[in-house]
C-alpha cells in the first residue's frame, strides 16, 4: 500500500468510495436495491417491473410541466426533444425544490405543485421549518422584479413621495444589498412555478452571478440552462452555462449538456458527452436512452459512411 | 461537523421529497445513490462481512420511512447516516442480545476480478482493526469519527453519560491506532 493514496484523516470520514464494504457489481447493487423497495412496499416480489421507460415515459414523467404554450410551427419539429428537456428539468426540479426545503422556506416547498399540475394539490408531505420569521413571509403576488431589492421600503413624508429622487431612492434601498444565495433561488424557483419562464432564468442567472461559488450557484446554473434550452431555445445559452462552473460532474447536468449539443446540432461533441455519462453513471435512470441516443447516433454514422 | 451542501445534496433531497410522497422511481435512484454508503457505514460498525447487506437494507428502509421527518435543516446525507446509524446500531444490539455477537471476516479478497486501489485495502485494514475493539468503543469511534456525529449526541444514542463516552472515545482511538499499525504491518510482511 502506498502511503500517498492513504487518508489524511483517521479514521475518515463516512462517503461512497469503495471500502470497507465489498464492492458490488451492477447487477447486485440493482438487486440489493430491490430487496429494499420490496421491503418499503414499493415493489411486490415476483412482479416484474414495467419496461424501462422511454422517452415518453420518463422516470419522473408525474413532474412534466404541463403541456407548453402552443409553439410556432417552425418550433413544433423540435418538439420531441423538447420534450426530453421537460423531462430533464422536472429531474431538476427535484433537486431545486430540495434547495427550498433546505432553507427552509415555506413557500417555495410547493415548487413541485406547478409541474405536477392537473391534480387538486396536496398538502406538503416533507415537513417544513422556517428558519427565520422573514422566510415563512407569503411568496409576493406581484412579478418580484418590481419587489426588487427586497427591502421594506419606510414611510416616507408626503413631499417625498411626490418628488422621489433617484439618488434618494438608492440611499434608501441599495441595490447591491446583499441577498443570501438561497433566497435569490428560491425567488427564482417560484417564478417558475409561475411560469415566468424569463424572469426566473434571470434570477437564475442572477444566483450564478452573486455567489458564484456556492452550491446554489450549481443548482441555479443547471435550472437555468434547462429555461435556456427548454423555453428560449438558445442550446448554445446552455452550453455555454453547463461547461463552465463546475455542474459537470452532476449527472443531470451531463446529460443535459448532451440534450444541449444535439440541439445544437454539433452530433460528434453530443456523441462525446453522452458516452462520458454512460460510463460514468451506467445505473442512473437516463442511462438508457442516454445508450439508445447513442445507437441511433452510431447508426447514422455508419448510413453515413456506406453512402 | 455535517458535510457541506454540495448540488448533489439539493438533488437526492429532492428525490427525498419525491419519495416521501411515495415516488418509487424516485426512491430507487435515491437507493442507488445512498446504497454504497450505507453499505460502508454497515461495515464500519458490523464485525465482518456476513451482515454487511442485511443491515444496509434495513438502514435504507429506515431512511425511507423517516423521509417525512427530514426537515431540511442540514445536508441531505448527513441526516440518512444519522439515520441508519441508528438503525443499523439498533439491529446490532439486537442481534447482540438475541443470538450472536456477528461473524468473523471472510477472506479479505475483492470480488469481480477487480484490482483493489490502496484506498480500498486501506479502509480493509481499518475495519479489520474496528473488528477487534470492543463494541462499545467501536459504536463511540464510529458514531463519532466516521458519521460525524457529535459527543452529546452519540452519548443520548448509546445512553451513557459524556464523560464514559469521551473515556471510549480515547480509549478506543488509542487502541485502533496501534491494532491499525499492526494490521498494515502484517499485510506489508
């Protein structure tokens, strides 16, 4: 044993390498994982599982935004693959929310409720505790652009609310006011629930800006790219948003790099992302269409060459 | 000190928040992400291999029946090993009273033909020195050092007062050190 691949820290601390346990190999991880959703009551023994889902049928096809806005004809060719995209930010979706319940902000928990949609809403089954009493404040009802910067703005006297003055204003509400990471994208995520598809990917944007290096910067960067390929259809916008910043290694993110390349059009960069996240991540639930993308890929390649 | 939030973390408490709603696709890719963890965790506080699985799967169990009681105040993955820490320690003083104080290791080969990595063989080597301490100290050294859970907190869990737990907790440190000393000796001759 190499003393230089050893631990700094004794015992260390609990993680997901490998060690002490035995490894598993694939199919005994699916297996173990089984016993224990059979154990949950989420599986009945010797039912066999519905087909692996296909695009349609996406892992969290119950979080599909509601169908969108009828699209320009031009639009509606690309619509199957918005439709993965739908399927791609609902995963997010999950994530973000987790960002809300994290912080412990009240409103933003029903951040699930828009996309599940169709259903009477239920209450909340994850219990919620607001951290501070300014947090379990309602969502603002009005767009939260003109609620920005979110500071209670004092009574002023009479005279100087009809002359407000610029400068006087900005003495009173500093827009550089400095707003908490998680508050900025919990804004953000309950403007997507409502739909504001545009102002949300602004905030979002606005969480990479301020606190770049936060984990909320990760999450924003990741909702926003989704806004950006889904709702905008700017997949370079994406890109550009999913390449930099250190999202990488999330596998969401990956995949969604490669939704984003096919967009694009550029099939050799989308052929690279999509093998890098099937070997990196063989079990995760994209996994396989991740693998039938690239079958089809491969397949064109090769009509390519015999033409 | 839990783990610092990480984007991860946001999304398996998202997958949290879907599988407590009864989700079951949602809870399988939460199993996956928490089963190699809780699989180390396992075998951190369990003497040998034997167990390793059955305890991992009641301690998934656990987490996915206490889902509703996560409320977000911390990093998703430090709550799940508090969780099946005190599942799995739960099942060991069971298993400890009832029947056996659990099997002795198998042979310690890796499994599928795979190269074990130093990192691999170096945690072996630490739980098989975890396997020779006395149960007592190895639940106070795990709990503590490796779940990161804090002194009070690992003393209401194994209900002895602060003072006898930082006494295991010394005593125990002490002793793994030089049992691990020897394990690497032993494996390097």
């Amino acid at each position: 044993m190499d003393e230089h691949d050893l631990p700094s820290v004794f015992p260390p601390r609990l993680d997901d390498a490998e060690g002490p346990a035995r490894p598993l190999g694939e199919e005994e991880k699916r297996a173990r994982v089984e016993s224990a959703l059979i154990a949950c009551g989420l599986r009945r023994v010797g039912v066999e599982e519905p087909p692996e889902p296909d695009e349609r049928q996406s892992t969290i096809r119950e979080l599909r935004p509601r169908r969108a806005p009828a699209e320009p004809r031009a639009l509606t060719a690309s619509k199957k693959r918005r439709v993965r995209a739908a399927v791609f930010a609902a995963v997010f979706v999950s994530g973000t929310a987790a960002a809300a319940i994290t912080v412990g902000w009240t409103p933003l928990a029903s951040w699930l409720a828009p996309a599940v949609e169709e259903s009477p809403p239920k209450p909340p089954p994850v219990k919620l505790a607001p951290t501070s009493p300014a947090l379990r404040a309602p969502l603002p009802q009005e767009p939260l652009a003109s609620a920005e910067p979110s500071v209670v703005v004092p009574e002023a006297p009479l005279e100087e609310t009809r002359l407000p003055s610029r400068q006087a204003d900005t003495r009173t509400i500093p827009s550089n006011a400095p707003v908490a990471a998680e508050d900025l994208l919990g804004e953000a995520n309950a403007l997507r629930g409502q739909r504001r598809y545009g102002q949300a990917l602004n905030k979002y944007l606005e969480v990479v800006r301020r606190h770049p290096g936060s984990p909320q910067a990760g999450a924003a960067r990741l909702a926003a790219a989704t806004l950006r390929l889904e709702h905008e259809h700017d997949p370079q916008g994406a890109i550009a948003l999913l390449e930099n910043g250190g999202v990488g290694q999330v596998p969401e993110a990956q995949y969604l790099l490669g939704e984003s390349y096919r967009a694009a059009g550029r099939s050799e960069r989308e052929q690279e992302v999509l093998r890098s996240f099937v070997a990196r991540h063989p079990n995760h639930p994209l996994a396989p269409k991740a693998r039938r993308r690239l079958e089809a890929l491969d397949g064109d390649d090769a009509a390519h060459e015999e033409r | 000190m839990p783990e610092r939030d990480s984007v991860e973390d946001y999304v398996l408490a998202g997958l949290a928040t879907l599988a407590a709603e009864g989700d079951p696709h949602a809870t399988e890719r939460l199993f996956h992400a928490l089963l190699p963890r809780m699989r180390n965790l396992a075998r951190y506080l369990v003497r040998g291999d034997q167990d390793v699985d059955d305890l991992t799967q009641e301690a998934l169990v656990a987490v996915f029946r206490g889902l509703n009681t996560y409320r977000g105040d911390g990093p998703f993955r430090a709550w799940a090993d508090r969780v099946a820490a005190r599942r799995i320690f739960r099942s060991i003083e069971e298993r400890r009273a009832h029947t056996r104080w659990l099997a002795s290791d198998d042979p310690d080969t890796v499994q599928h033909g795979v190269e074990a990595s130093a990192s691999y063989l170096w945690r072996r080597a630490l739980a098989g020195s975890l396997d020779q301490l006395s149960w007592e100290q190895r639940q106070a050294v795990v709990l503590h050092f490796v779940v990161g859970m804090t002194v009070p907190e690992v003393a209401t869990e194994v209900g002895v007062p602060i003072e006898t737990l930082r006494s295991r907790l010394r005593l125990g440190m002490s002793k793994l050190k030089a049992l691990f000393a020897e394990e690497l000796e032993s494996r390097a001759g």
